[in-house]
C-alpha cells in the first residue's frame, strides 16, 4: 500500500516526530519524566494519528526501523535532561518478536549515555496476551539492565493480575477511562482504590492517565497515586517546547 511505502520513506525525516507529555509526582508540580509519543505528519495527508499507522507498521516490519528509531530518539533526548528524569518508551507486540530487542535497547543507552534506570518502557497487556514465553525473557533481560517496566492501560485489557505476577513490572499506569469517571461513578472509585492497594502490596507504582479536571486531580491524590498525567497538567509537545527545570548549575 502506498501508505506503507510513504511510512518508510518518513522513517529519518521531520515527517516523524516524538512529542513529550509530562508525568508528574503526586503533587502535581515535581517533574518525574516524559512519555513519549510518536506523530506523523503525511506531506499530504496531515496528521496520522498512531492507532492509524503503528498497526501498518506492525504488519509490514517496519516496526522493527521505526521501534529502533522511537528508542534511539528517546533515549538522545532525555540524556540531554537533567537527571533522573526519565522518558517512557510505548512498544508494540511486533518489537518482541523481532528477537532484539534487548540489544536495540542496549544500543540506544549506549549511544545516547542515557543511565538504563532512566529509560522505561510501556506495554500494554493485551501485547502480553498470547506472547508470554518470548516476552517474559526479554523483560527479565530489559530488567536486569535496570530499565523500569510500566504496564500501560491497565484495568482495560485481560487477565491483568497474573501479568503483575509473572512480568517483573514497576509501574501500571491506570487506564484514563477510569480517571474519566473517577469524579461522577463510586464503583469506579472503587477500582481505584483497589489497584492503588493491590499495586503497593506489590511493591509498585501507580500512575493515573487521562487527568483532565482538578476534582479528577485531587481524588486521584486522595487515592494514593504516585505519578499524575493528563492535559490538565501538560499535552504532548515537541522537544523544543519543553520547559523541563534545567540542572542548577546550567
Ligand atoms: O498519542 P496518542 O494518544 O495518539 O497515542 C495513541 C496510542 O499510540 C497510544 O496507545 C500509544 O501508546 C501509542 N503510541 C504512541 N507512540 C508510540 C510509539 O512510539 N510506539 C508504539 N508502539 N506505540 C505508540
Ligand atoms: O495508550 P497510551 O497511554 O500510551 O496513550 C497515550 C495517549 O493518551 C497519548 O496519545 C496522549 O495524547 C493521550 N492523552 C494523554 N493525556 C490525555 C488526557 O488528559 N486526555 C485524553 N483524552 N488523552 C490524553
Ligand atoms: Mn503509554
Ligand atoms: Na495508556
């Protein structure tokens, strides 16, 4: 399709870019990291949202370049941050059955100087659905490294507490369909409060996404949540646009 040849042709062009979304502490103020997130600007089509393309990059092995690319990227970027602020990396299910996915992480430290405990990765648990066995030893390896593993969307997908289980997670970030009905819904309060307690009896973070209005900010922060993030507190902007605190003696 031409769709796919013009993907490939962006891959290494301005086309492709990463924005940045803030995650902030509790408080709402302190700066932990950025979530990265990929845009595409077709020369004639405008802005192709990822749900549209990363799917086609999936089915074509153009994943594996643009993974490679997304993480090479990333990782440049938040070394130029002063630590630790961290950067969040969303991978797809295709970039684990690639079979190098440790070494093109390893790479992207390496070329960067980025500290691994700085760089996170996100998957969601419907990538976990059906791939545990190759999955399962490449988060062990991306663990050992010291890279942090955020479980993304959770409470949407399937079978979520055996993955807390069996992955070696840090962080599950709270699907925003939750935060979107946190203010209007008890039962989803509720949940909340649950994955809150489950997530630090299990020695894990919890970030809360989709953090529109201040009620949702300060019940997310009643319930105990580590790590808010949403519009209320920043969009996703390109690297130049980051205001992020500068190093003191910078
Ligand atoms: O930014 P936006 O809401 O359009 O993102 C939509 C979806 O695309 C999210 O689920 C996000 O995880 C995914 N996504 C964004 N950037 C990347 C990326 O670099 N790689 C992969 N695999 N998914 C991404
Ligand atoms: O699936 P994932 O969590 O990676 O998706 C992240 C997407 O969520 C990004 O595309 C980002 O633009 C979007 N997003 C981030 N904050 C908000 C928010 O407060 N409201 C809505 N509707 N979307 C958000
Ligand atoms: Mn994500
Ligand atoms: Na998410």
């Amino acid at each position: 399709r031409q769709l796919i040849r013009d993907l490939r042709a962006a891959i290494g062009t301005p086309q492709l870019a990463l924005h940045y979304q803030a995650l902030y502490a509790a408080d709402g103020r302190t700066l932990n990291g950025y979530e990265a997130l990929l845009r595409w600007r077709h020369p004639t089509r405008g802005p192709i949202a990822p749900v549209d393309f990363i799917p086609l990059a999936e089915d074509s092995g153009l994943i594996a370049p643009l993974g490679r690319w997304v993480l090479d990227t990333a990782c440049a970027a938040a070394a130029g941050w002063p630590a630790p602020l961290t950067v969040a990396v969303n991978l797809s299910a295709a970039q684990f059955s690639e079979g190098d996915l440790v070494e093109v992480v390893q790479q992207a430290l390496a070329a960067s100087g980025l500290a691994a405990t700085r760089l996170e990765v996100e998957i969601t648990e419907s990538l976990l659905l059906g791939h545990t066995d190759e999955v399962t030893g490449t988060l062990r390896a991306l663990d050992a490294l010291g890279v942090k593993i955020a479980m993304d969307d959770f409470g949407t997908g399937y079978s979520s507490l055996s993955y807390l289980w069996r992955f070696p997670f840090h962080k599950v970030k709270i699907d925003r369909a939750f935060t979107l009905h946190l203010a209007d819904d008890a039962k989803v309060r509720l949940i909340v409060k649950s994955i809150v307690s489950l997530a630090r009896s299990l020695g894990l973070r919890v970030n809360a996404e989709g953090v529109e209005t201040e009620a949702q900010m300060r019940l997310l922060q009643e319930h105990g949540c580590d790590e808010l993030q949403g519009f209320l507190l920043a969009r996703p902007v390109p690297l130049e646009s980051l205001a992020h605190p500068v190093a003191a003696d910078a």
